[in-house]
C-alpha cells in the first residue's frame, strides 16, 4: 500500500504546477472534520483531534462529501456512508466523488454514466473515453479519434453542448474555458461553444478573479477577460494563487502581484500555494519549510513532503510518517501514519477531488 501511495503522492506533486490553486469554486472543503489515514494494512478515519473513527475495509477512500465517501477494493469502487455502511456496493470499474448528489459511474464494459445518492442511473454519456467531474455546469470530455484526443463538454442533462473539436482544453471557470485548436494555438469559449476569445497563445490556464495567465513565445504573462494584458509575458512559469501568482524565473520559484512584482523573491526550488491562508510550502535544498508573505520562514526546512494549510493545520512528512501541524510548526497530530488519502491531498493543494473523472470501458 505505501509504495502505491508514494507513487500516487509523485503524481499529485508531479502535476500541481499545472493547475491554479484556486480553480476549485465549488469542490474545496475549507475545513475536513473525518481525515481518511493509515497505519499498517487499515485505513481508518481519524477527526482533527487524532480521535478515531471507524476502520474502512478497502484499499484507497476519498473524503465525506454529502455524507458519501468514495472507497476502492481490490480494483472496484463503491461508497460508503459517514457511518461506514455501504450504501452502493463495489461494483463500479471507474467512479468519482458525489457532488450535488451526482457522481460519473462505470460499470465493465459499459460507458460512463451519471447516478444520484441511490444508485439509480440518471443518463449515459456514449461515446466517450473520459469525462470530469462538472465545473460550473459543464463537464469536460475527450474522445480519441486516431489516436488523437478531441475535447468538449457536456451539460447537466449530457447533452454534448461542446462537441468534441479541440485538441486540449481545461475545466470551465468563470463562465469560459480554455480550449486548443488544431493549429496547437489557445482561446477561449463561453458555455455555448462561441469564442469569447481567439486562439493565439501558446497555452492558457483558467480565469480567476477575472484574471488567466497565459503563455505566449515561450513566458507567462497574464491577461484580463477582453483578452488585454495586465501583465506582459515576461516569467518562465506562471500559475495563479488566489490574489497572487506562483512565479518561475530561472528554475527558482517566488510570488508575485499582478503587476509582476515579487512579494516572496525567486528562491525556492518547488513552491506550493498559500491558497489565501498565511504560510506556504516550499522546498529548499530538498527539505521543506513553510514561508510568510513577506517571504520570511515561518516554519523552519525539516520536512519530507509538506501541503498547503487547511483550515489550521497542514499535513508533512518526515521518514516514512504523516504527521499534521499547526501554523506554529507544532505537532497537532504526531506523525504516526503511513497513508493519507490522495482526496485530502489533492483539496490541499488546489481544492478539487482526486477521484474526478472516469474512464469509458466500452
């Protein structure tokens, strides 16, 4: 279990930098009151306290969401209450969380389907190969057509609003999402399908705060929802950070503002989001540390691996042990656990579940 948990751990920290840490209006969960951990071959639930739960029989579990938790047994996936009775049983090859009592399902041999609390199937989106959880309404899809992934979108009811033309895009924010076209080029489209804005950047991230970074001749710059640039491209890598921006300049990592001034100078070898709360993590000579911003540590290098704040604490590792402590760098939780659930992970560092989209196994 824990060497399949590191690598899924790589994965996560693998792929943070590729999305804004505030892309997740909707999904994140401010404060996780049931912390789904390991000790050994268990997965138990544990509150902020260290208080236990209840023990869950499978291999992999997310959090509570609607008093739904999704679990993975031996490749199958089902749910559980908040009371660790099985609601629907193990039957699904692919599934993800609910949210607004739906959930994408995939049974062997079958395409992905939508179902509420019950289980009962509201309708199937054929011929597809993948599709996401719904953001703003709108779930993103891809097909594979000679080898090549088409992206679109399809609505509340799986009606393919966006059929699947482009070659790329990213989830739906602020009522537009990025899209790629066939040229390799990036714009952006509204909920119909228009384009609001004309593919001509090299890559584009979703809006935030009415704001999108985007790549144009090899540096990241940030524009406005007319298109216009508030920021010149200018960086090597940019990804947003609520009111801030994670910043790349010279393989070294900082914050800046919207105007391109560094708040935390371009120091640190990997950086992962404040996320609106007071400290951040990052990584210095291979050990992580957690900073102000005023760019001041806060929490001295020491850890293994270390998350983003929730709430009032924040998840690290040290050796082969989870531990979780509080903005003083104190031990609220002593580090005692060889597994955390990727789903806490993955709402730590950008809010949105891991179990989020599905596979077609038609």
């Amino acid at each position: 279990m824990s060497s399949r948990f590191s690598f899924v751990l790589i994965v996560i920290i693998c792929i943070t930098l590729l999305f804004p840490a505030c892309s997740s209006k909707g999904w994140r969960i401010d404060n996780v009151k049931e912390i789904p951990v390991g000790a050994g071959d268990s997965i138990f639930y544990i509150s902020k306290k260290d208080k236990y739960y209840f023990t869950v029989n499978c291999n992999q579990i997310s959090l509570i969401r609607e008093d739904i938790a999704l679990i993975k047994k031996d490749n199958r996936f089902g749910y559980i209450d908040e009371d660790s009775e099985i609601i629907l049983p193990d039957v699904y090859k692919y599934a993800t969380v609910f949210k607004d009592n739906m959930a994408w399902v995939v049974r062997s041999d079958d395409a992905p389907g939508i179902i509420n609390h019950k289980g009962e199937l509201k309708f199937t989106l054929r011929e597809v190969d993948w599709v996401e959880v719904y953001f703003e309404g709108m779930a993103r899809y891809y097909t594979i057509e000679n080898r090549r992934k088409r992206y679109g979108f399809a609505s509340l009811t799986g009606e393919k609003i966006v059929h699947p033309i482009y070659y790329d895009a990213t989830r739906f924010s602020e009522g537009v999402a990025a899209v790629k076209g066939v040229d390799g080029k990036w714009g952006y489209i509204d909920k119909t399908g228009t384009v609001v804005l004309p593919a001509k950047f090299d890559d584009a991230a979703i809006f935030v705060n009415e704001h999108a970074v985007v790549c144009q001749g090899n540096k990241w710059g940030i524009i406005d929802k007319m298109g216009e640039y508030a920021l010149e491209p200018r960086f090597d890598y940019m990804v947003t950070d609520g009111e801030l921006f994670m910043a790349c300049s010279n393989e070294k990592w900082g914050w800046c503002d919207i105007n391109g001034n560094w708040l935390v100078a371009p120091q640190y070898e990997k950086i992962l989001p404040f996320n609106k709360g007071d400290l951040a993590p990052v990584l210095i000579k291979g050990k992580w540390a957690y900073v102000d911003k005023d760019g001041d540590i806060a929490i001295k290098r020491q850890f293994d691996e270390a998350y983003p704040f929730v709430d009032d604490m924040a998840l690290v590792k040290i050796g082969d042990y989870y531990g979780f402590i509080n903005a003083e760098g104190r031990y609220v939780i002593n580090p005692q656990y060889t597994y955390v659930s990727a789903d806490y992970i993955s709402n730590a560092i950008y809010g949105i579940p891991y179990y989020s989209s599905v596979e077609s196994d038609r």
